[in-house]
C-alpha cells in the first residue's frame, strides 16, 4: 500500500506505508503493528509445521524443536519491536498455548 504525492512539476512520488529494515517492518506512523502481525504468522506457520511433520510428541522433542525454529522468530530483533498492547500480547500467548496444548505431559499448563 502505497502514498502518492504529486510534485510541483506534475510528477508523482510513492511513499510506502510500511518499510522492512533488516528484516523487521515499520509503518509510516511509527508502530510496528505488520512487524508482529507477521512475526506471529510466521512463527505460527512453523509451529503448525512442526506438529505436522513429527509424530513423536513427546515433551522433550518438541519443546526442543520450539526453541529451535521457533523461539529464534520471536526473539529476532524483538527489544526494537516487542508487543506493547494487551491484544498483541495476547496474540503471542495463543499461539505458544496451541503449541503446547499438544505436547503430551503440557496439556495441563494451557
């Protein structure tokens, strides 16, 4: 989604409303809501990945896989833009409560 500015001479400029630096993604206004929308996303894609391809599901292995493909999606950059809100906190806390919720010996902690 772009902005367009028309210039003096007739011109048009494109001005993006989100941009991604290093890999994170900050909007215009300076909030990094597309940054966590996409970190959860992501981290849940992988999650759900992780639950499919592997029928073990005992605690040690996969709690071992989260922290290894994971916790690193999460944890990436997250001092710059962590969740702020209670609505985005709780998003994380979701998604780390349906992993954990199908892990054997962890259903109890969900």
């Amino acid at each position: 989604e772009y902005f367009i500015y028309e210039t003096p001479t007739g011109g048009f400029l494109t001005h993006p409303t989100v941009v991604k630096d290093l890999g994170v993604l900050l909007s215009a206004d300076s909030w990094f809501k597309a940054q966590i929308k996409q970190v959860i996303k992501t981290a849940s894609m992988v999650a759900n990945w992780i639950l499919g391809a592997f029928r073990n599901r005992s605690k040690e292995l996969l709690l071992m896989r989260l922290k290894t493909f994971v916790q690193p999606i999460h944890e990436y950059c997250c001092i710059l833009w962590s969740p702020t809100t209670v609505g985005e906190i709780t998003q994380f806390e979701q998604m780390q409560r349906n992993f954990t919720r199908r892990i054997d010996k962890c259903k109890e902690l969900t």
